[in-house]
C-alpha cells in the first residue's frame, strides 16, 4: 500500500499540474515532509519556493494556486485543511477520518503499510567482510550491524536481499602466516583462542621478515607454493580460514545476522587473469614500470593497480572478478559494499573501472565514520583491533542489572533471555541510531539509556504496548477490540501518536533512499515517545466503552508498528521485560 507521503505528494503534483497546466513539473521537487512545526500542521510542502524560478511568480501566489485545487475539507478527502504560510510554505493537515482509514488499512495489511517498491528487484548487500586470521575490528563490527539492516530495510520493502560476506581470505598475509604457525605456534593457545593466536604468529612472523631478509623470503617462497596449489600449504590456509570462521560465526550468531552467500575473495582466484585480459582488449590498462595500471585521469582519479610488477593481483582486480560474477549468476538490480569510510577512494576506482569493463548494475558505496569505544576495557595490543565478545558480554551484564531491578519476579531463565536481547540490542542500536557517516562516540549510558534513544528503551515500550492488549482481553473477555472503530483525533496524544504509526513507512522508505538506518531509528524513538505520553496521560481500560476500544486498537497497531521497525533494524523485541 502507499504511505501517507505517496498519497499527499501525488495530490500535490495533480494540484500543481491543474494550477500550472503549460509547465514542465518533472524536475521539481514536489515532495510532502512531515511539518518541521507541528503547531502548522501535520505535513509540509516547501515545492512553490523551489518552483519558483521555473515558473516565474511569487512563490506565494503559486503555492496559493495550488492550495486552492488540493481537495480539503469533504468527507473522503485525505486533507481537512490547506494553509499557506510564510514565503510560500503549504502546511497540510489530515483528517481524522482518513488517519482511521489509513491506520485500518496498515493493520490489514499484511506488510504492515510497507510499501513493496523493490518486488521484483534484487540487491546484494556486500558486508562484514572481516580478514581472516585476525580478531573482527571495529569497523567490521560497524559493517556487520549497518550491512545487515540495510540488508533487512531492503527486504521489508520488497527486495530480494542477498547478503555476502566477501572474507579476505587470500593474500600476501598467508606466506607470512604459515610461516608463523610453522615456528611459533603455540597449541594449546591454538585451541584455547584460534584468531588471537593466528594474529600473535603472524605478528611475529611479519616482525621478523623486516628485520631478516632470509625470512622474508621464506615467506614469499610459501607464498607461491600455496598459490601453486602445494597440498601442505593448502591445508594450512584452509584450517587458517575454517578456525576464523568458526569465532566469527559465533560472534554472527550471537549478533542474530546471517548470510545468503559467504565467498571470500579466493574464490574468485580462477577468473583475476581473465579480468585482466578483458582490461587489456578494451584498452583500458597500460604497462607501467612492469605493473599493469588502469589510468582514471578523465574520472579525475588516480591510477589503480591491477597486476604488479610481480604477477600478483590487487583488490580492485578481485572486485571486479567479483561483480562480474555477481552480475552474471544473481543479475542483481544494485550491490551495496559498505565499509569504513577510508575505502571511499578503493570504491570510485573500482566502480569508474568497472563500468568501463561493461558492468551495467548500479553500485553504491556506503561508507561509515569511526567509532569510539569505551576506554580500557576493549583495547588490545595494537588499540584498534577489538574483541566484540567483551563488549557484547559487558552489555548484557548490565542489561541483567537493569532486568533484575525492573523485573524481581521474573524466572531465571526468562531473565537471562531478557538481559541477552538487551544487552546485545543495545550494542546494535547504538551504532545503528547514528548518522552512519558521522564518528560515534559509544558510551554506556547511551547504550543502555531507559529515556533516551536507546534499544532498552524502545524495548520497553514495545513490550509494555503489547501488555495492554492483554489487560484489555483478561477484563473484558470475548470482546475484539481489533475490529472497534478508530478515533484518533479523540485526543491530542492520540492523534500524535496515530501521525508517527503513519510516518514508519515513511521512515524506511527513506533509511533506503539514503541508506540510513538512523531515519528509521529516529521515527520509531518518536513513535515510542509519542506512546508514552498517550499511555501516561490517557486512560485505556477505564475509558468509556468504544472510546476505551478505540484506544486499545491505537495500541496495538502501535506495538506492531514498533515491532516491524525494530525487527527491520535487526533488534530483537521480548515480549516480557
Ligand atoms: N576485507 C576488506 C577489509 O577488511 C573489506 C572488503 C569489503 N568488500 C569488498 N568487496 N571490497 O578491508
């Protein structure tokens, strides 16, 4: 079904087009946004100032022409009243009637007012992506959380959403690895942390192929066996990858992420000297200094690397073998990689090179700032590389403390279950509720706020809305609210509340448009708000028969409205708090 912004923003379009009947409207922004002041009304249009210039009239006059065609007023209208304001602004209020019409028909529905823009469309979503053999960083965890919402907003609307996790699983790295486990390995270390002990030999081993260039050879020579396909050393990298994917997976689990496809970068290994080819017969590399090198000077890029000096291939050459290959088994409609925003020059290379190969799908680089953690507790050797488990486990240890002061009488095991969705939501939420593309700086009182824009937050309100319907059914037995009719405009708080049911929709069609989770995160924090001060201030069971059924409806479709939201960004909703 349309949004109620798809519905106003086509009204508008047809009153402009009526008023303006000779002009061209097509490159205008007509678009209807929530009113910035709800005291004007319930949704803005700020399109007469932006056509101004192409129409040649006070922006006035023109958002008058138009105030004057939209339909406002009757029985089946959507808008009870039109108001011009200021330099130009149309301030648009709905009616009560059709906010129950449309409340009515999200809660029929079976995507819950989503609309399906992406039916028929598919999109990889290429996320998490951690290198093996070393402890997932911080900015894999930031992919993970972000990629998997992105992946989740995109199924909710309709797309078939396939997630990749494209492993760095080949490289340089394994000579010098294989060379650490050969010398330094530590077995029992081995057993106790697999990727800590993995990224301690190879630390070692890397340090000392600096200092001794015997070593470094050594490193090189098992190198080229591994790639030659020398049994031994086969193994080796493959117990490499099978102990990192075995800790990541725990971590993915416990994270409730999965993918559709898990294939790291050597699995593209086979087809990199037919990219290459493929480069050289459009003409698109040159040799230089006995590299291979695409120039991108009429991108205004600079040059990028596709075979060294040395034979061996680079990034950018396993990106295109891989978008290659994606396009031609999955033929997906877009491919997002999302990563950590000092990749943005890796990405506008490979993307410019790509399409001069021939690559026709749309490609987006969603990029995300750095996050800082809580001092001490997370930082190892390094101070970068983070163990996400740590964190994860302080979490829902202070989850627990709030689960155990909220809710005393709550079993053992429920409450466990409860400071786990917590715990691990709350780490989740507080990356996904930034501006992705801003630095987040964590802390725990954020994280775990109980009035702030928090995941306990909203959870609770998620799992308190639900309680009414239940208090509802235990008093008055037989009786279905469900079917009662709405009322939304019986109360101030009521109608707010009915205005940010309406908005989710809206909110996710955005996060995609813009591919930030933070929108929809912002809308489900209001609509939890907006609850509050509806449940604080307006009674439900000791209301009036009807009003007290419309009341509870509001609510219900509220705490699905809230559910769906929190389940799209991946955040788990337990029914008991
Ligand atoms: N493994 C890479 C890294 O850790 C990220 C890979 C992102 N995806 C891609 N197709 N390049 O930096």
């Amino acid at each position: 079904m349309q949004t109620i912004q798809q519905i106003l923003t086509a009204q508008v379009r047809d009153a402009f087009a009526a008023a303006f009947p000779e002009a061209d409207l097509s490159s205008l922004p007509l678009d209807v946004l929530p009113a910035a002041n709800e005291a004007f009304g319930d949704y803005q249009c700020n399109a007469a100032m932006a056509a101004a210039r192409a129409l040649r009239k006070p922006p006035r006059a023109i958002a008058e022409a138009v105030a004057s065609r939209l339909a406002a007023g009757g029985a089946d209208d959507w808008l009870a009243k039109v108001e011009v304001a200021g330099p130009g602004f149309l301030n648009l209020t709905l009616s009560d009637a059709a906010l129950a019409r449309h409340l009515a028909g999200v809660q029929a529905d079976p995507h819950a007012g989503l609309p399906q823009p992406g039916a028929g469309k598919r999109i990889v979503v290429d996320y998490s992506s951690p290198n093996v053999a070393k402890p997932m960083h911080i900015a894999h965890i930031r992919s993970t959380v972000i990629g998997d919402a992105l992946k989740r907003i995109h199924r909710a609307l309709g797309w078939d959403a396939l997630g990749d996790n494209h492993l760095g699983d080949w490289g340089t790295q394994f000579g010098i690895l294989i060379m650490g486990y050969r010398h330094f390995l530590d077995e029992k270390a081995l057993a106790a942390a697999p990727v800590d002990e993995l990224q301690r030999i190879y630390v070692l081993s890397h340090q000392k192929a600096s200092d001794d260039p015997a070593w470094k050879d050594a490193c090189r020579a098992e190198l080229v066996k591994l790639q030659a396909g020398d049994p031994e050393n086969r193994a080796l990298w493959k117990k490499f990858i099978d102990l990192s994917l075995a800790e990541f997976d725990r971590v993915y689990k416990r994270l409730d992420v999965e993918f559709e496809l898990v294939r790291g970068e050597s699995y593209y290994n086979d087809a990199l000297p037919g990219v290459v080819e493929k480069l050289q017969s459009l003409g698109l590399v040159r040799e230089s200094e006995g590299a291979l090198v695409a120039f991108l000077d009429d991108e205004k890029l600079p040059p990028c690397i596709v075979r060294k000096s040395d034979g061996g291939f680079n990034y950018a050459t396993t990106d295109l073998a891989t978008v290659f290959s994606r396009e031609s088994e999955f033929h997906p409609d877009l491919v997002l990689y999302v990563t950590d925003e000092r990749q943005q020059l890796h990405f506008r290379q490979f993307f410019a090179l790509a399409r001069k190969a021939g690559a026709s799908v749309a490609l987006r680089h969603v990029w995300f700032g750095l996050m800082r953690l809580p001092e001490g507790l997370l930082s190892t050797r390094n101070g970068t590389a983070i163990k996400l488990d740590l964190l994860l486990d302080e979490s829902v240890r202070r989850a627990r403390e709030l689960v155990d002061a909220s809710s005393p009488d709550m079993p053992e095991a429920d409450r466990a279950a409860v400071a786990e969705a917590i715990g691990i939501g709350a780490v989740k939420y507080a990356d996904l509720s930034q501006n992705p593309q801003s630095a987040v700086n964590f802390t725990w009182e954020k994280a775990l706020s109980m009035d702030g824009n928090s995941a306990p937050y909203l959870q609770y309100a998620c799992a308190r809305i639900a309680s009414v319907l239940d208090k509802y059914r235990e008093r008055f037995p037989g009786a279905d609210p469900l079917a009662a009719p709405l009322l939304p405009g019986e109360t101030p708080q009521g109608r707010r509340l009915a205005l940010r049911i309406a908005r989710i929709p809206d909110a996710v069609l955005d996060a995609a448009a813009q591919m930030k989770p933070s929108l929809l995160a912002d809308a489900l924090y209001e609509l939890a708000q907006s609850y509050s001060s509806f449940y604080q201030n307006v009674p439900f069971l000791k209301a009036d028969p009807g009003v007290r059924e419309a009341r509870v409806r509001l609510c219900a479709i509220a705490a699905r409205a809230l559910r769906t939201g929190l389940h799209i960004l991946g955040i788990r909703t337990p029914e008991r708090i």
